[in-house]
C-alpha cells in the first residue's frame, strides 16, 4: 500500500494541468502566448460557450517542423530556453514547457503547423493525453491549435468551471491585457460565431488603449516616458482629477508580460500621492523594461508573478519621475492654453507628456516647466481627439485657468499676505489685490461669499465657487509639508503644557514615534499612565485642539500607519494638521481675506482637492451660463 511509485507520464501531465490549467482563459493565454513568442503579427482566437466547448488559436507565426511539433507536446518540452543559464535572462512569455503537455492531457487536442510553406504542413492530434495520431495535410505558415471539450476527462475539474458568461469574460480581459501589451499584433476574437474584438495590427498604445477600453478612458490619459541605464518605461496614467473607484484599468507589464506585482503598484500610488482623492484609485497603462537578469519569472506556473530584484531602485525611480510628470501635468492642466469653446466645454483632454533626461527645453508652455528640473524636457504633444462632453454643472469639474505668461514661475507668485489668515483678531488688510501670476492678466478674483462655506470669484470667461476650508486646507498643507521639508516648521512652547489622555494602544504608537513627532515640532514626554504632556506644538498649531489631532493622528495611524513608511506617516500628520488650522466652514470673510486665500490658493499647482479628496474649487463658463439663459443654444 505505500510503496513509493514513479507516476506514469499521463498522470504526471494531469497534475501539471492542474497548475497551468486553471479554465478556458488559462489555454488562451498560454495558446497566444506561444504565437507571440513565435513572432506572429496576426492572431485570431476563436470560441464556443466562452472556450468551454472550443477554443481555437491560429497565428501567423513561425510554425514548427513535424519533428518539433511532436517534441512539443511533451512534458519539459520548450525551444526557448536550453541551459540553466537560460532561466536567469528569460526574454519570451514561455519557458517552462509545459502547456501543450498539459492542455493536451485534458481535453481534445489539435495542432495544424507549417513552418515551411515547401514542406506543407503537419497535424497531430491528441484526445486527453493519449499517444498523437499524426498526418500531413496542406497549410500556410503559422500555427493553428484547437482545444475542445476542456476537462471532458476530468469530471472534477469541470464541475469547478463557470457559467459560459463568466468564462467568456476572463477570456475576454485576458485578451484585452495581451492586446494592450502588443499593440503591434491584430487580434481577432469571435465568440459563438461573433467577431466581438478585432484590433488592426501595427496600433501604438494609445490607439490600442482607446480600442479596447473607450475613448473616454484614453481622454484622460497623460503619457509619460522614461529611460534610463536602469529601466526603461513608458505608458498612460490617469490625470489626477480623472482617477476612478475601482481599480479595473490597472496595467503594469514588464518586458511585455501582463503581471501583478506589488512593488510596481505601489510605486505608482506613491507617484499619485496626495494627488488622489482618497478611495480613488488611478488608471493606468505602463510598460516597463528592464534587463532579464534583474528579475525571476519562474515564480508561479501561470509566469504572472514575477520577482525584482532590486525593488526599493524600481521604486524608486517609478514613483519619483511618475509624481513630477503628474504634478506637472496637473498644473498644465489648469493652466491649460486651450481655448474652450473650441474645446466644446471643460471636456477632458488627453495630455502627452514626454519625460527624457536630454535636457532639451519644451517649446511652449515655459518656464513653469523650466524650472522644475533641468535634466527633463517636457513637450506639449497633439490633444487627442475626443468627443467633446457635455458640462455638468452639478459634478465639480477642475477648473482650467489661462495660460500664465512666460516668466512666470511658482515663487514669482505674490507673496501671500501673511495677516490673511490669523482669524483671531481684525486683522488690517491691504486693499483687495486680484490675483495675478506674473505680469498677465488676473486669474482669479473674489466677489463675494455664499453661505459662508464658499467664496465666488471670477476667473477668465468664467465662475469659481471655491470652497473655503478645502482651498485653505490644500494652502495650509502644502504651506506645511514645505516648511517641513525645507526644516522651517517652527515651534511653539506652551506656557502650561497639555495633559493628553490616551488608551494604552495609542500611547504605545505615540512612544514609538516621538522622535518623528519631534520634528515636527512636537514635544511630548510620558506623564505617567496613560497620560502624556505636550509641552511644544507647531507654531501653526498654536490656539487648536493639539489633544484632537493627536488622537486623530493616532487613530490613523493605528489603522494604516503601521507600515513604517515615515512618508505616508509624515503626510498623515500634515493633512490633520492642515485640517486643525484651516478656516472652517461659516466663517464668515471679508474681501480682503477671500482674495488673499484666491491669491494662495492660485500660486499652488495642485488646487484639485483637499488633501481630504474633497475638491477645492468648481467652475461654471460663462458659455455654461449663457447656455442656461438661452443666450446661446
Ligand atoms: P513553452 O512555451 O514554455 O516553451 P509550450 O508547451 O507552451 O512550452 O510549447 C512548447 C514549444 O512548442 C514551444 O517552446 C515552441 O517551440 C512550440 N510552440 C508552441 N506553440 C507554438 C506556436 N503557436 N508557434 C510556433 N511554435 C510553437
Ligand atoms: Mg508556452
């Protein structure tokens, strides 16, 4: 009863079918991945009942010898990797030599190849797992392998499978990620004698993105290149202000391959950073390259996970050029030149971005591009063509601003008045200045205030509601994170220091990290139990509630902070202190003080959202309102 056997060769392949076999998009995937790997530029995917009846792969590939397509079918099979060495620096989709074995064993199997058109071409056939049968028969070059009745030997099996809709659809967003990663091959896919997808060969990926996903989707876009020694990527993000809920447009793919991985996505939240309304999440198409050796694919039989080498590099790199190129972009986007009407309204616009280290200068939008990093250029590419959108009033739309004038430059932007916002005592304000960046015209300015939570302005062509405590939050945070990064975040001693109760759990996360509350102005000392004694707070803090933010901070902490991350940990504590300091909502505000916040508010290049991910500001053209009083039609 347990004597230790070698198991047949049948059963061996069975078992790996259980790996590489998950349901029909599996063989799919595996099928179109051996025709990329053979080089072909068309492949046509056929269905029946979402592949659980058939699924047939014809590509125009290399094709296969009679010989090799015989081999092929065997276990540990494979014409893409020959020696130990091999598996380090693996360039193709396939390595392990499995598929074809496995596919084979679980259902009616049939491969038609030609690799010579002289030669003809060869079929084999092999019904689960059984010894081919072979014969000669005509066919072009390429590659056509039809697999029926998947599992019909492998009741158990079949019985896990979904309804036919359920498959299909995995079939279907499998094919959309091969396509997106190949621009450059047509793919066909017809289901139950439907052509549902056919996507011309020789697309960039913008078209293909646009193809597969919507032209809306490709609207707001940003493409972003990079290159370096290192790593090498390119691909579309989302504008900051288009980010979406769910996180079903998130595309990494390195050296071609479709994969998940955990380094390259938080690199690219990291990139949208404070960008991101929170619960949102950004869209995203990205390319990588990188060297073979700097990472193992051989990590799970379906070859989507992979492993980096160097990670914190990757990461690195990632986030840093992602957050310039979309803050960038995000400037550009109010500041955007374009003119609206012909926009059709505050439509979405694709943005491309180019990001190279040449050093050559942008034409166009100036310096405000310059100065941000002399070893990137930007370029303004062609707006993309996309149907204009109707404005919907009742939805904030990020407002889009006139091009500032040349030699403006963030710190040319008027000084904010200092007084503005020590809502303590009456302050004494200069005459209401509107706005200006730079020598050109006004951008925004105020006319008054609406139920005390909003201040109206006007803006070029157009109306600015601005929602007062969310602007001065955004001010304030990032009036804050400067400070603190720049080491000017002063602070206050409390004559009588304050006494801070906390439960045990929190007292504990607040030890750990005095040391970082320090610098940021903080003194705080155990007291004894569970009290603690604040003896110092930013000065920006001076007069609020230091007990409440601390527990908040606190309480944020606990729940997402843990992850050692002195960045995230840092921006948590930024935002509440923001929160704490700004003006609230029924405040009310004199001109003076609504054009002082304007003028803040207008010398940032982010005004989307608060740091909270309420948006700051929403804007009506006056083509929206003349449209309202039927001036216009
Ligand atoms: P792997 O892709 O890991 O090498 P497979 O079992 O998927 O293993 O395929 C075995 C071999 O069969 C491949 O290495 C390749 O040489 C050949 N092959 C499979 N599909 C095709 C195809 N569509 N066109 C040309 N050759 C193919
Ligand atoms: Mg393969």
């Amino acid at each position: 009863m347990s004597t230790v056997q070698i198991l047949p060769e049948d059963l061996i392949n069975k078992i790996a079918a259980g790996e590489v076999v998950e349901r029909p998009a599996s063989v799919v995937k595996e099928l179109v991945e051996n025709a990329i790997d053979a080089g072909a530029d068309q492949i046509f995917v056929t269905l029946a009942d979402g592949g659980k009846q058939l699924i047939s792969v014809l590509d125009n590939g290399a094709g296969m010898s009679p010989e090799d397509a015989q081999l092929a079918v065997q276990r540990h099979a494979t014409s893409k990797i020959a020696i130990e060495a091999d598996l380090e620096k693996i360039a193709s989709l396939g390595f392990r030599g499995e598929a074809l074995a496995a596919i084979s064993s679980v259902s009616r199997f049939e491969l038609v190849t030609c690799h010579d058109e002289a030669q003809g071409g060869f079929q084999l056939k092999i019904e689960g797992g059984k010894p081919p049968k072979t014969a000669s028969l005509g066919f072009p070059k390429g590659t056509k392998i039809t697999v029926a009745d998947l599992f019909f030997n492998q009741p158990a099996r079949l019985k896990f499978l979904k309804s036919v809709k359920t498959e299909y659809h995995h079939i279907f967003d499998l094919i959309l990620r091969l396509a997106i990663a190949h621009p450059q091959i047509q793919f066909k896919l017809t289901h139950d004698k439907n052509l549902v997808l056919n996507l011309p060969k020789g697309q960039d990926l913008l078209a293909r993105i646009a193809d597969c996903y919507g032209t809306e989707i490709a609207s707001e876009l940003v493409a972003i290149e990079y290159e370096e020694s290192y790593l090498k990527f390119r691909g579309y993000f989302s504008h900051p202000a288009s980010a979406r809920s769910s996180k079903r447009w998130q595309h990494a793919f390195v050296n071609h391959r479709w994969v998940r991985n955990k380094t390259l996505t938080q690199a690219v939240y990291e990139g949208y950073k404070t960008l991101l309304m929170k619960n949102m999440h950004p869209m995203f198409f990205m390319e990588i390259q990188l060297d073979p050796r700097e990472l193992d694919v051989n990590v799970h039989p379906a070859k989507t996970e992979i492993r980096l080498r160097n990670t914190t590099l990757v990461h690195t790199i990632l986030s840093g050029r992602l957050q310039r190129a979309l803050k960038e972009a995000s400037r550009r986007r109010f500041f955007s030149p374009e003119d609206e009407a012909e926009a059709g309204g505050i439509a979405a616009q694709g943005v491309q971005e180019r990001m190279l280290p040449s050093g050559a200068l942008p034409p166009g939008p100036g310096k405000l591009f310059v100065e941000l990093n002399d070893q990137i250029g930007f370029e303004a590419g062609p707006p993309l063509k996309t149907k204009p959108e109707p404005i919907r009033p009742q939805r904030p739309i990020p407002g889009r601003l006139p091009s500032p004038p040349l030699e403006t430059t963030p710190t040319q932007a008027p000084e904010p008045e200092e007084s503005a916002f020590s809502f303590n005592s009456g302050s004494d304000f200069a005459r209401p200045q509107p706005t200006h960046l730079g020598a050109g015209a006004p951008v925004y300015s105020a006319i008054g205030q609406l139920g005390k939570k909003y201040i109206l302005a006007q803006g070029a062509e157009r109306l600015i509601l601005v929602d007062q405590h969310s602007a001065h939050e955004r001010i304030r945070f990032e009036e804050i994170r400067g400070d603190f990064y720049a080491k000017k975040l002063e602070s206050h001693s409390l004559i009588i220091p304050l006494l801070v109760e906390l439960p045990p759990q929190d007292g504990l996360l607040l030890e750990q990290h005095l040391p970082q509350f320090a610098q940021l102005g903080f003194v705080i000392e155990p007291f004894g139990g569970n009290d603690y004694s604040v003896k110092e707070v930013p000065s920006i803090l001076k007069d609020k509630d230091v007990g409440a933010l601390l527990k908040e901070v606190l309480d944020e902490m606990s729940q997402f902070g843990r992850s050692g991350k002195m960045e995230i940990f840092f921006n948590e504590v930024f935002e509440k202190i923001a929160c704490h300091s700004a003006i609230r909502a029924g405040q009310s505000l004199s001109l003076p003080e609504m054009q002082s916040l304007l003028n803040q508010l207008a010398s940032l290049d982010l005004q989307i959202h608060c740091p909270h991910g309420r948006p700051v500001l929403v804007e009506i053209s006056l083509t929206e309102l003349d449209k309202r009083f039927k001036r216009i039609v």
